[in-house]
C-alpha cells in the first residue's frame, strides 16, 4: 500500500464565516477557558483543556461523549501567525498526552504523511472573520467517517462562543 502525501490528495477542509472580529475568533479558538466550550461535536463536553500556545508548545484536550467516554487529543503548535494562521499537529493521546493509535479508541483515522492541521483566520468584511480549517487527512475519508460533519457541528459551537464574545459586557 502506497502512503498519500500532501500534494496527491485533496485534503479535508471546512469553513466558516462568524459574524465577529479576527481577534474574537481567534480568542475562542486558542484560549482553553473558551476551547473546552466547544472542543467537540454536538452533545460532547470537553472537561479539560491545557494548551501552551507558543510555537514548540504543546495541548492536550479531552472531548467526553454524552455517555461519559472519553477521547483525548494532543498536539504541538508548528507556526502561528498572530491572528492569521495557525499550523499544528494533532494525534489521539493518552490522559497524559502520550500518542496513542486510533484503535485505542476504536476509530481509524487516514492521516495524510508530511500534513499537519491548518486554520486560517481571513478578515471577511464588515466586522466578520472567514474560518477555514484544513485538515490532515483526506477529503473522502473525513467525509465518510463523520469528521467533516462533527466539525461543522464543533464550528456551530464556536459560533455560539464566538456571540458570547461579542456581547457587551
């Protein structure tokens, strides 16, 4: 079997436009007060989150199912650019933050070799903020196995933060 790399496949990307500054996005998307509001699909809670957000910093997010199992995410931040883009790995994980395979939590998961997660964060106009959210894995694959639909619903979630944010205080 022959393993895809970035440039063959079409990879895996969902986008958004809130109706919010960047910088208001950006704040949901990258402090963990506000990441473990929205940190999974429809249904899910998210009761911890650490993120040291720093190039060569590292996050670890546990997503819990509405029946109480849990499914942790790790990372490492790779480029951020402040307010604009940020390019990071992420892979299952342990309580700890140790790699784990898919399997362990019963999931396959088609990673594309040499391709980390990509969010761009474009100033769409009139105060509003286009988020697109390029994936590590193929289009199809992501698609098929439900990633494509839990992030818009995960998306759904940061937009419902994003108008918190936003609110006069």
């Amino acid at each position: 079997m022959t393993k895809n790399t970035v440039s063959e496949i079409e990879r895996m990307v969902v986008t958004r436009v809130f109706d919010a500054p960047r910088e208001l996005v950006w704040k949901a998307w990258t402090d963990p007060h506000y990441v473990m509001q929205w940190w999974g699909p429809k249904g899910f809670t998210a009761p911890f989150c650490k993120i040291d957000f720093r190039v060569g910093g590292k996050f670890l997010c546990c997503m819990r199912t509405p029946d109480g199992q849990e499914f942790w995410n790790a990372g490492e931040y790779h480029e951020i650019i402040l307010h604009e883009k940020i390019v990071y790995s992420m892979y299952f994980a342990d309580p700890e933050g140790n790699k784990v395979e898919p399997a362990h939590y019963g999931m396959e998961h088609e990673a594309i070799d040499g391709a980390h997660d990509v969010v761009i964060f474009e100033d769409f106009g009139n105060g509003r903020t286009k988020l697109t959210l390029i994936g590590n894995e193929p289009m199809e694959s992501a698609t098929n196995s439900g990633q494509v639909e839990g992030w818009n619903q995960i998306l759904d979630k940061v937009a419902a933060v994003v108008t918190e944010l936003a609110q006069p205080k």
